[in-house]
C-alpha cells in the first residue's frame, strides 16, 4: 500500500502534445512520489476549451504509459468540476475576498501585470467580468525543495489576480489550489516556469482553509535557440518509439547520473534504478539547461 503522507501528481493541460519538457517534469514528479513509496496521481487540467486540442488527452496517457509512467487511480478531469470550482469563487465572493472586475486589457496594458485595483470598489460601465481575489497584506514565503527559500509580495507583485475569467471559465490558479487540496497533494514537483504561481496557489489555500503541499520546481529546458521548450513555441511532441533513450536524457539532465550499461537496461529496469537512486537534491537549481549542453538523443 503506498504511503499516504505522500501524494504526488503530474497536471497536464491538454493545450498539446507532451514534449520533451513535460516529460521531465513527469519524470521528476513520478521519482519523487515512488522514491518515497507514495501515489502518484495524473489530473488533466482541461479547463481551457478554446486552447486545447482534440484528442491530446487521451494522448497524453497514453504517452505516459509508453514511456512506463503509470498512475495510481483513475485519472481526474478538472472540466468534470466547474460547479465545485463556481462554489469556492461564490464563497469568496460572499466573503468580499474577491470582487468583479471589467477592465479590458488595453486598460491594464499600461501597468505591466500589476493589477492596481481599479474595480476593488465596484466596477464602471458594463461588459464582461472577471473576478479577482484581494491581495492585501500578502508576503509569502515557502522552502522550495529545489530552488531553495522563495519570497513574494503579491501585493506588490501581481495585485489582485484572476480567479475566474471573463469568459465564464475558472482560471488556473484557482482550479489548482482547489483540486490539489482536494486530491490531497502532499507533493508538488513540476517546472520552473510555474513557481511564480506557487504563491498565489498558497494564498488561495489559505484563504479556503486548505491544506498547503509541499513544492519542488525543476529547471526548464531552452532549445538551441535558447527559448524555453513549449508547446507555444512547437517543442516537438515526444516520439513514440524506444521509451528508453529519451528517459536515460532526462536522468542525465536531472542531475540522476545514470551509469552508461543501464542505456542498454529494460525500460522496467531503468525506471526501477531511477527509483532506488532517486534525490532531489541533485536535481540542478539552474533556471534553464540548456540541451545544447549536452547531446539530446533526438532533436528537440
Ligand atoms: N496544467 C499546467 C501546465 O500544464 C501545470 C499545472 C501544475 O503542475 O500545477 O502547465
């Protein structure tokens, strides 16, 4: 039976196929979650219609199985819980935590991603809302496992941020603070490029009463170009032939130093060296690797 003090997961949006990235990120939170004799669950955060893409659900599984990452339980779709996502934004609403806000882009376009509270009492003329959740008062703080001690000020970082958008749909910080608490994530490892979210995550939590997980943020990679790989900027989805090369890469890349006859090891048995071996604490800090540091077995 796995140790229920720790549940990890892996969240892809179905906005694309898995690329090399998120296979790293697969693979680092799946080490994570076995090396400790934890779960390991996969929730699809689908809750973007207009940006995903048909079929790239279902994919992503079946990518993930290919390359021996196997889930516990059944997988979770977060656009089977919009009522339940509605009730915790009506809550805080109720609780003037969060209020509506119609400001169009081009009005917000002039203060650079900090929401300067131009609807916090009440909002003008008519059109659309979003609906943002107050920042007062907010340094926040946590011991990020890989990146080390992380201090913000959503207040004076983000201001008020989004937690329903305008077109009626939940927006991600919300949906992830409400389902990892809801899961029971005890651990979350996942990719650099989301560790400004962390806080907003954890304020949420907090206003709701929440349980707050514990966090690990790998590097990212950038491509030869030095652009993060991404599904914006058409990282090549991952092959779909031998698992086994591109697995020992990502190994390599997350500080693992896999021994060179285990290239030659079945795919059971590389993941099963990965697990006994598995530490974190050698898995780089380094904001970006750069896979031209190293040769990628394919061309990423
Ligand atoms: N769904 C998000 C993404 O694919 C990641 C969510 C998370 O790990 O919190 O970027």
């Amino acid at each position: 039976m796995a140790d229920p003090s720790y549940v990890g997961r892996f969240a892809p949006s179905p906005t694309g196929l898995l690329h090399f990235g998120s296979l790293l990120a697969a693979v680092a939170s799946y080490l994570d979650a076995r090396a400790q004799k934890g779960s390991w669950l996969l929730r699809i955060d689908d809750i973007d219609p207009p940006r995903e893409q048909a079929g790239a659900s279902d994919q992503i599984q079946r990518t993930l199985e290919h390359y021996g990452l196997h889930w516990d339980g059944s997988t979770h779709y977060q656009s089977l819980h919009t009522e339940r996502y509605r009730d915790l934004r009506d809550q805080l609403l109720r609780r003037s935590l969060a209020y509506p806000c119609n400001c169009s882009r081009k009005q917000l376009a002039a203060y650079h991603g900090r929401y300067p509270g131009l609807c916090r009492n009440g909002t003008s003329g008519t059109g659309a809302c979003a609906i943002r959740v107050r920042c007062d008062n907010t340094p926040t703080s946590f011991i990020d496992r890989i990146q080390g001690v992380q201090h913000y000020d959503l207040a004076a970082d983000s201001g008020d941020y989004v937690i329903w958008r305008k077109d009626d749909l939940v927006a991600y910080q919300l949906a992830a603070a409400a389902d990892d608490a809801w899961q029971g994530i005890t651990h979350v490892v996942r990719g650099v490029d989301l560790i400004d979210s962390t806080p907003r995550q954890i304020h949420l939590q907090q206003l709701l009463d929440f349980k707050a997980a514990s966090y690990g943020h790998i590097p990212v990679l950038v491509n030869s170009s030095g652009r993060k790989l991404s599904k914006q900027n058409f990282a090549r989805p991952l092959p779909t032939g031998d698992p086994r090369p591109l697995l020992y890469f990502a190994l390599e890349l997350l500080g693992q130093e896999p021994y060179p006859e285990l290239r030659d090891a079945r795919l059971d048995e590389l993941l099963q060296w990965a697990i006994e071996h598995w530490s974190i604490a050698t898995v780089p800090p380094l904001v970006e690797v750069s896979v031209t540091a190293v040769t990628p077995p394919f061309d990423v």
